[in-house]
C-alpha cells in the first residue's frame, strides 16, 4: 500500500492510495469515505442492488461486533468473511466497534476490552481478538484499543491509563500479527487515543508512529461526544506526529460539515455510515455540494427562490437526532409534494420517484421506503466526497464549504459556519 500525495497545503491533503489489497490491484481517491456493512451486507441494500451503483468506495467497512458471533462459522469456512459474504473485488477492512450503534462505556479492564454485539457483551484479550482478525482475514484492521474515554467526562489519569493500553495492545498484536499466516499480507493500522488531552493525543499519536504501521485510526471524535473547534486543534495536533505517506482514518464523523472541518485537519478518511443512520430516520440527504451549480439554479438562489430545502422542522421533538442536511420524508407536507428528492441527482430513486411516493411507503412502512432512500443517500454522499476532491484539486475548498454551510436552512435562519443547529 502506497499514498501519493498530489496536493498538501495548509494542513489538507490530496492524493491515492494505490496498491491495496493482497494482489495490490485496487485503489482508493483520498479524502474519501468507506462502505459501510453489517454483516458483510449494506444496510436495506441486495448485492445486486447495491452493484448498480456507480463508483463505489474501494475499501468496505466491516464492524467486527456485528460478525462477532459468527467467529466459528468462518473458522470452518477457512476463506474469509469477504468471500463468506460475496465481498467480491473490494478492499475489506475490519473496525472493532459499529460507528452505528451506541458502545456502552465502564467494562474495559486492564487486559480485556468490551465488544458489544448483537448477542450482547464480548470481553477480547488481545489473542482472542486476534484469532477473531485471522477467522474474517480482511485486508486491513485496526489493533485492539482502549477508547473508553470521553471529553469531559474522563480524569487525566484514566486518559493516560487508555493511552499506555492501547500502546500495549498494539505491541501484542503486531507480534502475534507476524505469526498468524491468515494474516499475511494484511495491513495493520495503529490507533491514536488520548480522549481532549492535547499531551496526552500527542504522545499516543508519537508513540503509535513509531511501530510498523500500515496507518492511523483516530478515535475518540465521534460526533456528539467533543466539540467541533477542540476535535479540530487535536486532530491537527495529531496529524503533525503521523507520517505523511500512511493514510489517516477517523471514527465516528460522518456529518457534512464535521467531515469538511476534518479535511482541513489532515484526515484522509471517514467511516461511510451516516447515509445509513439518515435512511433509518426516513430521511433523505439534500445539501448542496456542488462547486460549479448549474445556471438556473444559481439564478434561483440569488433571487432567494432556493428549491427547498433542507429546512429543519424545530416542532418534530421525535427527530431529534435529525441534522439540518437532511429532509424528513414522515412528514405530512410531503404527501402532495411530486419533485424527486433533489432535482439534479441522477440516482435511480431521484429518477424515477417522487417525495410523495417516498413519504407514503414510510407512511405504509414499506420495506421499499428504505431501499430507495438507501440508494439515494449513498449517491448523494459519494458525491460529496466527489466534490471535496475536486475542490482541493481546484483550490475551492472555502467555496465548497460556503456552498454546503450556506445551502441548508433551519426554522431560524441559514446554518453559517462555526454556527451550530440547536435541537
């Protein structure tokens, strides 16, 4: 694996990596996102439907708590998940914890970590883990990791406590690493940890740069548990440790503005979940990314006669982890509304659908309803992380985030940036 880098500049970086997998025959356009699985499978999504779409990311993410259980039956299979799942030409990379889903906190102990699937609480040693890593055989993964820690909330001491684990850890598995055939060829990418202690982020960053790593897995900047402007001084306080020819993946942000904010930090890639967490809310996604908007719709937005929409509904108490780039197809306003979700979206749902379809099969609770908005929110974040990079290549990365931040609207005005949406 190899990344060349064709733009670095304040911070953002653009480039490919190349040569992945275990034939080296696939590469993957940075900043980008991952597929997101369960099980091997996307969320609402058939193998075949999920192969009508156009360029998909290169890499899929498969959370090792929603295959956990299953750990036996790939033993026995002796292949891999990948071909256990019909993964087929794809680069399988194998996260420890579901990005989706809540992780409680309070059960990591000093030699085992908690894993929670769908059977309930797993405790991995190191050498459990690993043997878990050599059953499912993907091609990247990340060392077993203590982020029990969050903003706030977490002493000092503990913080330091889960950066000398997760060093530890990462230790035990490079060892047991070179010693599991299954694994030959498979990148093993290090975890940075340090919770919102900038010493703390920095020394496990140094630390973790120091083994033969493959890259970085930054966790503890999930959504919801730091705050923006802090996730973005320790992010590029940890970036300035890593070397510059190993990629960066963060956990847990997914949101628009949160992932542009993250690019100018130095991340090269994100987790591909949240078009799944805004299918689950009968959502469709509906911000404008586009840095060259086509003539008519430019005309319409100066005049101030923008097409909708993304307008946040403040009295929709049972949405309240609903952002503001999103629509939500529940509501009854959409019952006579015939546009496509977003007017110049080539998916197969905005091509042949309508809102009021899409709110009537969630209304009926249609297992349809899902499909469809399945398809569209994937497209439409792939060609996000389209438009990002040809933003950098362009040098239009402000413009792009004036384009994103300016084209959603809550019940109170336009969400500005460093504005946050109140809910």
């Amino acid at each position: 694996m190899k990344l060349e880098l064709s733009r670095l500049a304040q911070g953002t970086r653009l480039g490919v990596l190349s040569g992945l997998g275990r034939l080296q025959e696939h590469s993957l356009e940075v900043p980008g996102c991952l597929l997101y699985t369960r099980c091997g499978s996307v969320p609402h999504l058939t193998h075949d439907t999920l192969n009508t779409l156009d360029h998909l990311p290169a890499v899929t993410q498969l959370p090792l708590a929603t295959i956990a259980e299953h750990q036996e039956i790939l033993e026995a299979f002796k292949e891999g998940a990948a071909t256990f799942a019909g993964l087929h030409h794809t680069i399988l990379f194998c996260s420890l914890h579901d990005p989706a889903a809540p992780c409680p906190m309070g059960y990591n102990t000093n030699k085992t970590v908690s894993l929670w699937s769908s059977g309930g609480r797993l405790e991995l040693t190191v050498s459990k883990y690993m043997a878990m890593q050599a059953a499912v055989r993907p091609d990247w993964y990340q060392s077993l990791a203590d982020g029990e820690t969050q903003q706030g909330s977490t002493s000092r001491k503990r913080v330091h406590k889960s950066v000398d684990r997760s060093l530890a850890y990462l230790d035990e598995c490079l060892l047991l690493h070179q010693k599991t055939p299954e694994l030959a060829g498979t990148e093993l990418f290090g975890v940075v940890e340090g919770a919102d202690v900038r010493e703390e982020r920095v020394r496990s960053a140094r630390e973790t740069a120091k083994r033969p790593v493959g890259g970085f897995i930054l966790d503890g900047f999930q959504s919801g548990t730091m705050d923006q402007e802090l996730r973005g001084q320790l992010i590029s306080a940890v970036t300035a440790e890593l070397p510059q020819d190993k990629p960066r993946l963060l956990q847990g942000v997914g949101q628009p503005d949160e992932v542009l904010a993250c690019v100018e930090a130095g991340v090269d890639l994100f987790e591909g979940f949240f078009p799944f967490l805004v299918t689950d809310r009968g959502c469709a996604l509906c911000f404008k990314y586009s840095i060259d908007p086509d003539p008519e719709s430019a005309v319409q937005e100066q005049n101030g006669v923008a097409e909708d929409d993304c307008i946040r509904n403040d009295s929709q108490e049972s949405q309240e982890q609903m952002t503001c780039f999103e629509m939500n197809l529940n509501e009854k306003r959409y019952q006579d509304d015939f546009r496509p979700l977003v007017a110049d979206c080539g998916c197969y749902c905005c091509q042949n659908h309508n809102r009021a379809y899409l709110h009537h099969l969630l209304v009926t609770k249609e297992l349809l309803a899902g499909v469809l908005l399945m398809l569209h929110n994937v497209t439409h974040y792939n060609n996000f992380f389209s438009n990002i990079r040809k933003a950098l290549a362009t040098n239009q990365l402000q413009a792009l985030k004036s384009r994103v931040l300016g084209g959603v609207r809550t019940g109170k005005g336009s969400l500005l940036s460093g504005e946050k949406e109140r809910v």
